[in-house]
C-alpha cells in the first residue's frame, strides 16, 4: 500500500520522476566506478577473514588472533562469494562490482523511500532538495558502494526504524525490529548509540510500553545467533562486544590510532554533506530543527544520539560517521523552511552574498561529484584492474617500487585481488634506482607518483615510457603541485613500459 501511495506520488511529479532517474543513474555509475576500498578495515576484518573461514589464502590481521570481530558480515560475504562461485563469477574484482551495485541500490532505495515519506505530502520544493541533495552530495553516493561495516549496520538499523514508522507493527513486526536491530549491533557496535536514541523515542514520545518487550526479545534472539556465529568461527565461546570493548577502549588501542577533539565531526559532516560553505548554514537549520521542532521525531533521537556518541569517543573516522550521512538531506528537508524564512528576512545584499556562496557549493559539489565517477577514491585496486585489462590474461612480470598496488603502504597483501592476477609475477624494488642494475630484463615498472617524482630522469635515461596512469587527471594535478613545492597526492599509480621492447 505504501509503495502504492509512493509509485502514484512518482508517476503524478514530472520533476520528481526525472530527478529521481536521475540519481538512479549517479548511484549505479558510482557502484560500477567506485572499486575498491575506503579502509582497510573493510577488507581485512571482512574479506580476508572470509578467505579464512573458506579455507582460502588469506592475510592475517591482529583483529583475528584478538577475537574483537564479530563475523555475521563475515559470514554474509562468504555465502555471497559461494552463490558467485555457483554461478560462474569467479573474478574478484567482478564479484565486488556486482555486491556494490546491488548493495548501492538496496541504501539508495532505502533512503529516498525515507525522503518520499516525510516530504510527499509537504512543499514540492523542499522534496526536491532534500532528494537532490541525497542523491547529489559529492560523497553520499560513494558512501552507499562500500560493503563495510558502517553501511551494513546503517542498511540493518534504518531497515528496522522503516518497519516501525510506517507499518505501527504489532508483536510480530516489532520482534522482527528487534531482531534487525541486533544484527546492526553485531555488524558495528557503534550502532548501539542510536538504538538507544530510538528506544529513548519509544519511552519518551511514542509510549507504547508493550512494544518493549517483544522489540527485546528479538534483540536477544539476534544476539543469540550472532554469539553462536561467533562460536563456529572463532571454535570457542567469544563475546565479540565485550573483547572489543576490552581491547578497544580499556587496553586503550583505538586511542593508539589517533584521538581528536569533540567538535571534529561537525566539521567533516560540513565537508562531506553537499559542498561547503553553504553545507555550514543547511547543517545549522537542520541541528536546530532535529533539537527543537522535530525532536519526538523517531528519526531525530538515533541520529542525534549517533553523532554525540561518536563525538565523545577519543579516536575519531570520518567513515564512523557514514552510517547516518544518507539520513542528513532528511534533516536539512525540517530546517529548510525555517532558513528560507531567515534568508528573505535579510538586506537584498546579504541575500545576494548568499546566494553566490550556494551557487559556487553547487558547482563545487557537481564539479566533485562528476570527478569521482573517472577517479576512483582507491587508486591500487583501480589500477590493478587497468593493469589486468591491458594484459588480459598473458603471463607477465612487473617490477614493483616499493610496493605492488596489491598491497597496503605497510606492505600487507590483499589475498583477495591477487587470486584476480594469477598471471602476475611480481618483483620488487626497494628503489627506483635499483633498475640500474636490473638490466633489460624489466620490460615493465609499476610504481606510484611520489616514490618516482624525483627519479623521472633516470626512467627516461633508462628508455622508459608511461604507459597507464590510474588518474591522468591527478598524475597532472601532482604535477602541478610539485611545480609548487607543495606536497603531492599519494596512491596515484604508474606502469612503465620499456621502449622497443
């Protein structure tokens, strides 16, 4: 019936049709570009530890002797890498296009479902913008590519508020709630700041006591099986929340990672929620929306709660903030009418001035966003998958400096990938000048920008060309920085072919 109401609204809205297809149409460019991972996390606690448990070559991480992983998305890839195995897709960097496509399109439906529920009805102009900003805010469609376990947690949790809301489930619905609720827990144990945000919204505004307990025992169902999938993958009893806490916080090792001060969050959400400085004054009117109007908003405890909570711990990501970023636009949609009111009330100079400031974050923003579809975040894997093409299965051997694009700066290998480039022989180099003594034996040379900016004379000395870049578009930007003297970007990777070979 919902859907019903949301296909009618849909097929009435020129507009809204065409933006909508529109930002089908970033989404599924994005999952298909976007190879590769934001952190490593995402692929050492999830896909090396599913090559583990698959009794595959894997790399071997600290997380899996410390038993702080909880494995449900552990066993969740691994089903999906045997259903590709099954059905003939046995590349890897095919099997994660697809996973992000259909992982992409699950969070991109999700979330502008969420948009056409509490705007359908309203101002046409506001559904506009708070679709076009979710669907068009240079980072949000990147963010819904990664299977990691911020999206999955986000996908499981908002999932569960969504049965909520628009169902008014009764028993059954709400012990399925609970249940998905535990899932998004033991995905990533961050999330437990906003399904207290939305049980605080169940005691204090909503009411309906009885619902508690039916929601806590499918918490506690889903507890139970991820304890006992933690049992057949660790072959003993491990509670994953508690030997994370332990390690993570009382043995202090997130801290070893870095800590920041309270306020950093806001100011990345300013950065990566549409483009600033007109991100500043959209996130403004929506805080003071959430905190004031829309408070008893199931929406505005979870999120609100989501981002102190994370203010609070000492080591901060910028990826701990992704699971609530596509609820963001929901927000600027509430404050949006009280700062269009506060914008006519100025002088006609200060509406000018701001009005050139949401004019140049527009084109900021599409001018980033469209830089993301031909420049991948992660340039190894982007490369990696150029090199595989050039070569198309024929046997070949790289020299490598310092590192082959399969591996991370501290030389840990992505199993995963390499099983991708069988007919890779990689050898390695600790420096570029190390090829001196190569001799003609190096017909190719793979390396990154800074480890051969100040050695490009000897490559070309040596009778090397450039052959593939992973970015021509930050192979020339680097370029133009180390004219500079300003420092350049890291990870922008090169193949050397020698010539006349």
């Amino acid at each position: 019936m919902l859907f019903g109401e949301f296909r009618e609204t849909i097929r009435k809205d020129k507009t809204l049709r065409l933006l909508l297809l529109a930002s089908l149409i970033v989404q599924v460019i994005t999952c298909i570009t976007a190879i590769g991972i934001y952190h490593p996390d995402q692929h050492f606690q999830i896909i090396e530890f599913s090559s583990a448990q698959l009794h595959k070559p894997f790399g071997h991480v600290w997380e899996y002797d410390a038993h702080i992983r909880p494995t449900l998305q552990v066993y969740l890839f691994s089903g999906y890498r045997l259903f590709c195995g099954w059905i003939g897709i046995s590349d890897p960097f095919t099997q994660m296009t697809v996973l992000q496509v259909v992982f992409g399109l699950a969070l991109f439906v999700l979330y502008n479902a969420f948009a056409l529920w509490y705007f359908k009805d309203g101002d046409r102009r506001t559904l506009y913008w708070v679709v076009f900003i979710l669907n068009f805010s240079w980072w949000i469609p990147y963010s819904r590519t990664l299977f990691s376990s911020e999206m999955l947690s986000s996908l499981l949790f908002f999932w569960g508020v969504w049965i909520y809301i628009t169902r008014r489930p009764g028993w059954l619905l709400t012990l399925l709630v609970g249940f998905l609720f535990a899932l998004s827990f033991y995905v990533r144990f961050q999330t437990a700041f906003a399904i207290i945000g939305f049980g605080c919204w169940m005691l204090i505004f909503e009411k309906r006591y009885w619902m508690v307990l039916p929601m806590a025992i499918g918490f506690a169902l889903g507890f139970a099986l991820n304890v006992k999938l933690d049992y057949d993958f660790y072959h003993q009893w491990v509670l994953t929340p508690y030997t994370y806490y332990k390690v993570n916080i009382i043995e202090g090792t997130a801290a070893h990672f870095g800590t920041s001060p309270f306020i950093v969050y806001i100011g990345e959400l300013c950065g990566i929620v549409f483009a600033p400085p007109i991100s500043i004054l959209l996130l403004w009117f929506a805080f003071r929306a959430a905190f004031v109007k829309k408070l008893s908003d199931p929406l505005s405890l979870p999120v609100l709660l989501f981002i102190i909570g994370h203010c609070i711990v000492a080591h901060k990501e910028d990826r701990f903030l992704f699971p609530i970023l596509s609820l963001m636009p929901i927000l600027i949609g509430w404050g949006m009418p009280d700062m269009i009111r506060w914008y006519e009330t100025r002088r006609s100079g200060f509406r000018k001035w701001i009005k050139g400031i949401a004019v140049f974050s527009l084109g900021l923003n599409l001018l980033v966003l469209v830089l993301f579809f031909f420049t991948p975040y992660c340039q190894a894997l982007h490369f990696a998958v150029q090199v595989k093409r050039e070569f198309r299965g024929r046997p070949v051997t790289i020299y490598t400096v310092p590192r082959s694009p399969l591996e991370t700066d501290g030389h840990l290998p992505f199993v995963y990938y390499q099983e991708g480039v069988r007919n890779f022989t990689w050898n390695k180099l600790s420096v570029v000048d190390s090829l001196r003594y190569v001799g003609n034996g190096a017909e190719y040379i793979t390396t990154t920008y800074n480890d051969v900016k100040d050695r490009k004379h000897l490559l070309d000395s040596l009778g090397y060309e450039r052959k593939i870049c992973s970015s021509p578009i930050l192979w020339g930007l680097n370029t133009m920085l180390q004219g500079m003297g300003i420092n350049t970007i890291n990870d922008v990777w090169v193949l050397y072919e020698k010539k006349g070979r």
